[in-house]
C-alpha cells in the first residue's frame, strides 16, 4: 500500500464514467461526446481556450509535448532527477532525437541561473541547442516549485527564447499542497508562463490515460499529427476522456491529491520519533524519503512492500495514495515500530 500511489485501483466515479461511456457505439479517435465534453472542461478549470489531447501514458505524454516544441537540433534542459532523463527508458532521446541537458539539482528544482549558463550554447554549430526547458511539479523528491519560482524560471527562458514544458504525473497533489484551488493550479502553471503541460490522472484516479494541455493552441497546430507519429492515439479516445471529466468535475482530482498528502502527513506524524528515519521536515506532498537499514528494511519490506530509492544512503521511499486512510497510515507506523524495536 505504501510501495507507489501507481498501485491504487482507480475511484468509484471513474469506473463509472467508463461504464457509462460503454454504452452504444461512438466514432473513435475522439469524435465522441465524451471527449468535447473532456476538452470543455479542461478549457473551464484554466479559465480559456486550451487545446488538450489525451494519450495512452505519461511517458508518451511528455514526448508528445516535448516534440510539439522543439525544432531539429534542439536539447531540453532539466534536472538529473526528472522523470524524462531517469524513467523514461530513453524515449525522448530515442523518439525525438533530441538531446537532454540534466542539471545537477540536488533538491530536484532548476534554477534560472542554472538555465542561463545551460543556454550559453546557443549559437555554437557544434552544440545541441537548448530549444525548451522541463519542469517536474512536483518533484521526484517530493519538492514542489512555487508560482513565483515557476514564474521566475518561464520568465527566464521566454526572455532566452526557449519554451516550458511541465511534467505533472502528481498534479493533484502539487494543487492540493499548494491551495487547493482553481486559481492556485492557474498560478503555477498557465498563469505562470508554462507552455505545454503534461496532466497526470493515473496517479490521480483513473484506469489510465493522460492529457496533454497547450496554453497557446497555435503551439499545438502540429501536435494532433504529433500524436499518432509517436504512437500515442487511442481510437477508442473516450475511455480516456470520459476518466477526465469525471476528474475534473467538482475538482476531484484535486480532493484525491488532498486525501494522499493527508496520508502522508499522517504517516510522518506517526514515525518521525524514531530518529533513525531520519525524517525531520513534514512532507510537502505524497512521498516520504526515510533511511532504513537491514535487517528493519527487509522485514518491514515482506510485510508491507515499498521500493528502495538511494541505495547507498540506506534511503527508502514511502508513497500514499488516494485511497489511503488514517487508519492505514496508522498500521504501517506501528509495523515501522515494531520492527525497529526488535533485538
């Protein structure tokens, strides 16, 4: 239960937003009511017209944003903890060709100063040059950029000429934890200055599928063809989408994130006496980093199984998910204490 919030099942209302949607018949590849329905209500949560597409997973929607901005020869900049240079296998070096510049971060969050010194190489012909830069919201450390921190960084490449794209798998929980609102989702993302986002369900909900959002639909004029090149059109599109507006409506997807950071912090709460963890500051999000030593990690692991994260550090990860109570957290801490109290 603490392994990953990918592990959930999905919540009520999305199964039945699927039933319904299995209902009859509907033209495929999104001409369906389903989806316009989806769009309507992506264009409503950011208070304009957007374009959005939907795609099978997040890998492939952070190639197919990723390829809706950049030009041949162009790199993206990110950090060398981002989800695109670290677990994507690859793929946007293999399907775009095009080059990742990971900066070193060690709280996973770029900087513009580090984006302008990255930026130096543009105009040097032996150089891929930095065309967009990635953004991960929240972070894999569990970090969360600001509005202000999201705008310094778009105000910066827009001034260097580079696009901004951001990777938001747990998009929900960076809403949740910082407002919780409409407008505080718009404030680190459209009203901020990002380009193209990628919009998490699966961590969020729902069976599969994710969305890509362009703020500016003229950047998108490639992208529906975009789309299928890289692989990611569904034809059986309302699926998908029939998943997102049940998401969205009444901001669900924002209440699951709440729910998830709740159980987090309920978990910390309930282990951070044991210094051993390691665990000093509240989590911002869903994801806790304690350190765990053999043999307390192994029997804690056969028991309830979570994932290692930094090996040499002893470090683990702890992740909640939607549907994880109070209750639950409540019964994993008191596992961590029993196995740590062993002799």
């Amino acid at each position: 239960m603490f392994a990953s919030d990918n592990a959930a099942g999905a919540h009520p209302l999305v199964i039945d937003a699927i039933a319904r949607a299995n209902a009859g018949h509907a033209l495929a590849y999104g001409q369906d009511e389903f989806t316009r329905r989806a769009e309507s209500a992506f264009n409503d949560l950011f208070a304009r017209d957007v374009r959005t597409l939907f795609v099978y997973g997040g890998t492939g929607a952070n190639v197919l944003a990723l390829a809706s901005l950049l030009q041949q020869a162009e790199s993206v900049i990110c950090t060398n903890w981002s989800h695109i240079h670290v677990d994507e296998t690859g793929a946007p070096e293999r399907v775009l060709g095009a080059k990742l510049l990971d900066l070193r971060c060690p709280d996973a969050k770029l900087t513009p100063d580090q984006i302008r010194a990255a930026a130096a190489a543009r105009g040097n012909p032996h150089h891929a040059q930095p065309g967009v830069v990635s953004l991960t919201q929240p972070t894999e450390l569990g970090t969360l950029y600001s509005p202000a921190e999201v705008r310094a960084i778009c105000d910066t490449a827009h001034e260097l000429g580079l696009l901004v794209h951001m990777d938001a798998a747990r998009i929900g929980n960076a809403t949740a934890a910082l407002g919780g609102t409409r407008a505080a989702l718009r404030a680190f993302t459209v009203d901020a200055g990002v380009d193209v986002l990628s919009f998490g369900g699966t961590k969020a909900g729902i069976v599969f599928g994710e969305a890509v959002v362009w703020f500016d639909p003229s950047r998108a004029a490639r992208a529906e063809y975009l789309r299928k090149n890289v692989t990611q059109l569904h034809s059986k599109m309302r699926f998908i989408s029939a998943q997102y507006e049940a998401l969205l409506a009444d901001d669900l997807f924002i209440e699951l994130g709440r729910r998830a950071n709740g159980a987090a912090t309920a978990l910390f709460n309930a282990t951070k006496h044991h210094a051993s963890l390691g665990l000093t500051t509240p989590p911002a999000v869903n994801s806790l980093f304690p350190t765990l030593r053999d043999p307390a990690k192994s029997r804690l692991q056969e028991w309830s199984f979570f994932w290692d994260w930094d090996l040499a550090a002893h470090q683990v990860r702890w992740m909640t998910a939607w549907d994880v109570t109070s209750d639950d957290a409540a019964a994993f801490a008191a596992g961590v204490s029993a196995v740590l109290e062993q002799r």
